[in-house]
C-alpha cells in the first residue's frame, strides 16, 4: 500500500497540523494580557483554551463522518476558513467571544475538521510504517509548539492579543488553502475484510472482551493521561512569570518543551511499529507521570528547561500509540468512527486539564495542587492501560509456539 503517493499525503499533513495546532497557542501566550484586558480571573481565558480542545474532539466525529465521503480536501478548507473566522469572533465579543470563537468555530468546526479526520485519513495510505507515519503527522502539533509561541509572544508586546489573533487567522488561509488543494489526493481503497492491511473481522471479541468494552477502556485511559499532558501545555508560560522569570523566557521553555516532543516523537512511531500501540502508550505514559512529578521538585530556570525537555521527551509518543493501538484491535472499516470517538475523549481530558489548572490556581493561588492532582490522574490512567496490556498476547511467542507456528 505504502508509495510515494503515501508520504506525499503526510509530509501536507504534516505542514497543515503544523500551522492549524497553532491556533489555540494564542489564547496560551496571552492568558495573562486577556484576563487583565478582559478584567476577568484566569480560570475565564483558561475555560476558552478548554473549549476550544473540547470542542476539536467533539468535532472529529462528525467531521470524520463527513470526510469519508466528501474528502479530506473540502473538509480541510471548510475547516481553516472556521479557525480564520474564529479568530475574529474571539477578538470582538468580550468573554463571550472568546468561548464562541474558540469553542465553536476554532475548535468544534475548525480543528476539528483537521484532528481526527487527518489521522484517519492518513493511517488510510500506510499499513508497514503506520505508526512512524502517525508520528510524524501528529508532530505537526509540535513544530506549531516550537515555532508559534516565540511569534506569538513577540507580536502581543508590539500589537496586542488582538491583532496578534487576526493576522494569525489571515496567514492560516494564506497557508493551508494551497497545500490542501495541491497535495491532499483520494487515499487508495480500503482492503477487503479479512485481507492484510484490513485488521481483524467485524465482530469479533478484543483481547477477550466485548469490542466496545476495550474502546471505552482505551478512551477513558487516554482521557486520564490527557488531563495532567495538559497542564505544562496550558499554564507553562504563566507557571515561569508567576516564579519571577519573563513572558518571553516562558515562552522559550514552552517551545523547548514542544520541540522536544517532535524530536522524540519519531523515535516513538518508530518504537510503536515494533511492540504495538498499546505498549508504547503505557511506557509513555509513566515517562508522563514522572516527568510531571518533577515540576514540584525544582523552581530556578535552568531545572525548569530541564524538566520541561523531558516532559516533551516522555509524553510525545502517547496520542499517536494510541490511534495505532485502535488500528492494530479494530476492523479497518470502523476507523472512521473509532479513531475520532478515542480522540474526542484525549482532547476532552487535555481541555478539564487545562481548565482544572486554571481553577485550581485561582483556588490556591500556586499551581502546585494541580500538578499534585495530574501526577494522580497519571497514575489511575497506567493502572487501566496495564490491564489492556495484560490481556495482549506476549510480543514474542514462546518456543513452545513458535515450533507450533513453524509446524
């Protein structure tokens, strides 16, 4: 299956999530500048980020739905049209621009058009290196970590929260609109049932359970580890200026963070192509909830660029292993809705993540309790994750089997 063709559609999905997953990265940067301009606690700001990651996930399902049969192409241009007009919205209605801006049109019908349905769509074109695919699709989210933030930063000091959010949603358009047109073409057919490339039968039982029993586990496991991934991602900026460092340090350590994260992540697809999606998750995963753990352990600079490195180290490889895991376990021809429905509840936990961080801040008045509480989700979220693992065959068969299989 996999071509030329193949890595031509992920290199323009690559560079679209590369500049799409910059969007939120605004309201991030500018969570303090909002809530002084807007006169509101941080936890207002903080609850738009949220909806606009609640609203990506709540959106791949029906999007997903529809780029199925209409094409990834219309679905991608429809989708940064919403994010252009979103940054407008949010710019002119006070509080209430913010949430519709950011949750409805950013979020719900934007990056929604581009989150699960890109995934789905890409995972359509490979079958051997689908998870170093997947890697390096979902980096795109990364690179926009790495490069918008330091942008961002610069254009609030010298135009403000505003202007920076309308000239980001025009270059938006100016850069997806091409690429899509250009380079996302039709995936090949989907393989027969029972063929290879097509996953197991429709029906049957996975890892000895109902098949939607495991999909609610796995989803309730990447909505656990999503919570406490989002608290260095929502707050990092904010976390560094409270402890006496500037906005444009915080912002360093920010991208640092996320460029990190797109380093490692192809080392992880690279991983996850050999012991499976769900081994990778769960190795991840405690890289995670030590990482975060560490947060609470150091407050001078050069021990936060430290931290916030290996957090972007540990926790890169998660999402994408997962999307691989519901394609190593489910029928080909359900990706479409199992794929975006598991994403709906990661992006759900990255949005009560980053609100919790901002509720419990304006509570306490530190962000210590909330990394205490993440590092807990963290570890609720490995227990699951060791129970799917646990019911997966070993990765290498016993002699005894192998002579069996050789037989």
């Amino acid at each position: 299956m996999e071509t030329r063709a193949s890595w031509t559609a992920a290199l323009a999905a690559l560079a679209i999530l590369s500049v799409t997953y910059g969007a939120p990265l605004v309201l991030v940067v500018a969570l303090k500048p909002i809530a002084g301009d807007l006169d509101t606690p941080r936890s207002i700001p903080a609850l738009a980020s949220s909806l606009a990651y609640f609203g990506t996930g709540l959106g791949g399902i029906p999007m997903g739905w529809v780029a199925e049969r209409v094409g990834m192409r219309r679905v991608v241009v429809f989708g940064a049209l919403c994010v252009a007009a979103g940054m407008l919205v949010s710019t002119q209605g006070g509080v209430w621009g913010l949430y519709v801006g950011h949750g409805l049109l950013i979020g719900l019908l934007g990056n929604g058009s581009f989150n699960a349905p890109m995934m789905t769509y890409v995972t359509r074109w490979f079958d051997r290196r689908r998870g170093t695919a997947l890697a390096l699709i979902t980096s795109g989210q990364y690179i926009a970590g790495a490069v918008w933030p330091t942008v961002f930063e610069r254009g609030i000091e010298h135009f403000g929260w505003r202007w920076t959010m309308l000239g980001f949603g025009a270059l938006e358009v100016l850069l997806v609109l091409p690429v899509a047109l250009l380079f996302l073409s039709p995936p090949p057919p989907a393989p027969a049932a029972g063929s290879y490339g097509a996953g197991p039968l429709p029906g049957r039982r996975v890892l000895g359970w109902p098949p939607n029993l495991v999909l609610g586990l796995m989803s309730l496991a990447v909505f656990l580890c999503c919570v406490p991934m989002a608290l260095p991602a929502a707050h990092l900026v904010s976390f560094c200026t409270d402890l006496g460092f500037s906005a444009a340090h915080g912002a360093a350590m920010l991208s640092v963070l996320l460029a990190c994260a797109f380093v490692s992540r192809q080392f992880w697809g690279w991983i996850a192509d050999r012991i499976g999606g769900l081994r990778s998750v769960l190795i991840g995963s405690t890289f995670q909830a030590v990482a975060l753990a560490c947060f609470l352990a150091t407050q001078d600079e050069i021990g936060l660029f430290t931290v916030a490195a290996a957090f972007g180290l540990g926790f890169s490889g998660i999402v994408p292993a997962y999307v691989l895991g519901v394609r190593e376990l489910f029928p080909a021809s359900e990706a479409g809705w199992r794929v975006p429905v598991l994403l709906f509840f990661g992006l759900a936990g990255m949005a009560v993540g980053g609100w919790m961080g901002g509720a419990i801040y304006d509570h306490f008045g530190n962000y210590a309790p909330a990394f205490v509480a993440g590092v807990a989700f963290n570890v609720v979220n490995l227990v699951v994750v060791g129970t799917l693992v646990a019911r997966r065959r070993p990765l290498w068969p016993r002699r005894a089997d192998r002579v069996l299989v050789g037989a």
